[in-house]
C-alpha cells in the first residue's frame, strides 16, 4: 500500500468482482503472498520488477518503476494468451507503459485513473529530472487514454490544464469507502485515548511535504496555549519524517508531540476513532482518503481548503477549514474543534452522512463500469472515424475487466 492509491485500487476491484465482473489486478509482488491467487474474488498477479537491485528510493525512482513496468508488462501479455478483457485499467504514472502496451496488444479501450500529479505536488513546480520525466510519462499517458477518470472536480481540472487532453475525455468519479470496514468498538477507542492522551489532535497519512505536516507541527505552540494539555500524534511514515522530527525537536515540543511510525490497521482506526479532532493539513489534495475515513468512525474534522477537500468539507457544517499553510488558522480551528464539542458533534455526524451517501464503494463501481461501456463505445467509433467522441454516462452490461496497479 501507498497512501491512498492502493486503498482505491484494491476496494474497486472488490467491489467489482463482486456485483459479477471478471477483474485481474497486476500488481507489485509482496513479501509472503502469492504470485497469482483469488483474493475475495479478485484474480492477483504479483510480479518483482526487472532489474531487482535497483532500489526504489527518490534518486532511483524511474529506473525501478521502468523495471516494474516491464514486469507487468511480461504478466500482462502471459494473460492475455488465456483470458480476453475488455478493458485495461491503468492507475497513475506508475503503470503508464504497461498499461499502453498492454492496450496495443490487445486492441483495446485504455482507461486511466489520475490520483495526483507530480506538477500538483509541487505546486505547479517541476523541481528536479526525475519531477520532469514523470510529468512527462503523466502527459503521454492522458493522451494515450480512452478515458481519464478524476477524483474531484478539482483534479479534473488540473488534468485538464496541465496535459490538455481530448475534449470530453475526462470524467469524475471520486474516491469511495466500506463504511462496514471502518468500525471500532468503544473500548479500543476507550484505550487509544488511555494510551495517547486527551485532548487528541490527530494526523494520518504519508509523511511527505505535501501532506503539510510541518504546518501542523508550526501550529502546535499555539494550540498548546489555548488548549493547555492537547496531544498531537502523527501516524505514518515517509521522506519527511526526519524534519519532521528535527522541527518537532527545535520547537521543543517533547511529549506534545508524538510520532508513531506505521501502525497496524487496526490500531490506526482505533486512533482515528478516538481523536477529538482528525487534521489533515495538506499543502496539495486531490481527494483526501483519510478525510472520507475520520468521517466515517464520526471523528470531527479540520482541513486545509485544498482540492478535493474543499469539495468534502464545508466549514461550519461538516468540519472546519482552514487556508492552506496557515498555522495560526489551523491552531484557531483545533481550538474550536476541541472546545465546542456540541458543534464538534453536529458536524461529525454531518460529514458522516455526506460520505455514506456519495461514497459507497458499489455506487462507485457502477459509475466505473458505466464509463468502461462508453470507453468501449468510444474506442469502438475512434477505430471507424479516428475521432474521440464526448463522454456518455450511460448504464449498460457488460462483465469483462482488468485492472493494473500500481
């Protein structure tokens, strides 16, 4: 799992297997699992990249992702001498050429899920040769798409700016949760709070500067003034975790602060459960997964206004918002969340509403394969006129796919 994508990718196909479609997912092997099984009725091909000793660190980043591809590629193309789909799903840059190949090889529509990108990440910035190659994979491959599939109006917009891509192409469909799965029961929320403290202000996501962190840990002299006793507790692991501490440390912050590295599933539901307030401070958000997960174990919210998470939370009424890379807004809005537990309450529940009537994951597969069967439709009448025409959502049948994460 990385971040949110893999979370997207493996309850997708879940959810698509099980209303009836023949789903194979292609992915990165994992240690003690299987190269090829059925995982809840989800066909899983896990390769090793070629070329295994490249390391898969920042410097290294492209050389390991080409060997991945090649991978997936060899897996994708083994497949398909036994097993006909109808479409290939290709999430982010990750799997760009695979998915193109694979889409060459079989004659058939490409479909592209776009979680972020890279000039988005660093606010509109390509700051290095590696920044460059991926925007450019990232362009290549919107243009290469059937359809492109965006997790927020947001994110259909950047898109759209950054790589121009055929008009109409793109569609949003946005990121979804088992509110079935996001369940803890009162004592392990009872003993997550015993063991981190109250008040709880807490932070869960990849430690990367754009998860905005640092503005987190700017705030928290000041939250500590007014709210005498909070507890902050940062849950993940990532590039940044060093500086992070590093700053944590110069503000001298000790047990206000805590860091817990990755933690096991269930004891980060347990955590997200018990905060008195979920952060997510985010300098760049497409979506914002964790925000879709506070809200459904009914955790009160504060969001930078940013993306997708401008979309998902209304000030006022299902959390508070805060401006981008503001401490002092972000210190004024835990205040508020953890001195007005009434409205704490009320918007809670407000956002837990919103998320379990836009975001169950069957809605969300259905809209999918509404857009597979207009992928179909349109790679069917470009092969007739060499014309891409508009995005039409419209139901149809169908049962044949495959997806490809990363």
């Amino acid at each position: 799992m990385y971040g949110g994508l893999g979370r997207h990718v493996h309850a997708l196909a879940e959810t698509q297997a099980a209303r009836g479609d023949d789903v194979v997912v292609i992915s990165q092997s994992a240690e003690g699992a299987a190269d090829d099984e059925i995982l809840n009725g989800v066909r899983v091909i896990r390769v090793m990249p070629t070329a295994p000793h490249v390391p898969f660190d920042p410097t290294n980043l492209i050389g390991w992702v080409s060997g991945f591809n090649v991978a997936v590629t060899r897996a994708g193309l083994g497949l398909l001498s036994e097993w006909r789909p109808d479409v290939v799903h290709g999430h982010d840059w990750l799997v760009a050429q695979s998915a193109v190949m694979l889409r060459e090889a079989a004659a058939l529509p490409l479909v592209v899920t776009m979680h972020a990108t890279e000039a988005g990440r660093h606010q509109g910035w390509l700051p290095s040769d590696v920044s460059h190659a991926i925007h450019s994979v990232e362009h290549w491959v919107t243009h290469e798409a059937t359809r492109i599939i965006a997790c927020s109006e947001h994110m259909r917009w950047e898109v759209q700016r950054l790589f121009d891509p055929a008009k109409g192409t793109i569609a949003v469909i946005p990121n979804g949760i088992d509110p079935d799965q996001w369940v803890v029961s009162p004592s392990r929320r009872a003993k997550a709070r015993r063991e981190f403290g109250t008040p709880l202000v807490v932070f869960a996501g990849r430690l990367e500067w754009e998860k905005g962190v640092h503005t987190l840990i700017e705030a928290t002299p000041s939250l500590r003034r007014r709210v005498p006793g909070v507890n902050v507790v940062i849950a993940g692991r990532g590039g940044a975790e060093d500086r992070l501490r590093t700053a944590a440390r110069e503000k001298r912050l000790g047990r206000a602060v805590t860091f817990t590295g990755w933690m096991l599933e269930r004891d980060l539901r347990a955590l997200i459960a018990g905060a008195d307030a979920v952060v997510v401070p985010s300098i760049y958000e497409p979506f914002g997964i964790v925000a879709l997960e506070a809200a459904t174990l009914g955790s009160p919210l504060v969001v930078s206004r940013t993306g997708g998470l401008a979309e998902l939370v209304e000030d006022g009424r299902t959390g508070w918002t805060f401006a981008t890379g503001d401490a002092t807004g972000l210190a004024e809005a835990v205040e508020a969340a953890l001195t007005d537990r009434r409205a704490a309450r009320r918007y809670a529940a407000a956002a837990r509403t919103v998320v379990l009537e836009r975001h169950g994951w069957p809605a969300i597969a259905a809209r999918t394969r509404v857009l597979y069967r207009d992928a179909i439709r349109a790679s069917k009448a470009q092969d007739q006129s060499g014309e891409q025409p508009p995005v039409r959502l419209v139901a149809d049948g169908g049962n044949l796919l495959t997806g490809i994460g990363g």
